[in-house]
C-alpha cells in the first residue's frame, strides 16, 4: 500500500472513530473512540510527513533509507494498535 492509500485509510479510521466520540452518551465510551480516533489521526500526520519528504527528497539514497526505517516504524505502531484490539475483543 502506498503512502497517499494509508493516509486515506487513516482518515478514514479518524472520521469513524470521531464520529463515534461525538455521538456516544457514555463518558467512558466516548473517551475510548476519541483515543482510537487521536490514534489516527496521528498516524495520518505521519504518513503525510513521509510523503512530503518522500515527494521533496525522495531520490536522495540517504533520505530513503529514513524514509524505510520510519515507514517500518509506523508498521510496528500500527501493529501493536491491532494486537491492543485483538485483546479487547478477547482475542
């Protein structure tokens, strides 16, 4: 998946979870989506820093190399965001 693909995704996620928050009755509830959508759009953020760079200075061998190791980076976030939710589902 590309960079521009995961910053969509993670709008998407934003949006849902945000949404979610602001609808919620229950105070507990709320803040559980809102930390989910804070997750997010953190994410985003990086994403879109990444590709800045990726568009600005992507050619240059170093820079591509950082941009790898923090791709790899944000992989592992993401992946330790979807075993945090295995868990909550019981898995």
């Amino acid at each position: 998946m590309d960079l521009r693909q995961q910053i969509e995704l993670c709008s998407h996620y934003y949006q849902k979870w945000k949404n979610l928050a602001l609808a919620s009755n229950n105070l507990k509830d709320a803040k559980k989506f809102l930390k989910k959508a804070c997750f997010w759009l953190e994410l985003q953020s990086a994403y879109l820093a990444l590709w800045s760079i990726e568009q600005l200075k992507g050619k240059d061998p170093r820079v591509k190399k950082k941009l790898m190791v923090a791709k790899a980076n944000l992989a592992k976030k993401l992946a330790e965001y979807a075993e945090e939710v295995l868990k909550e589902l019981g898995f």
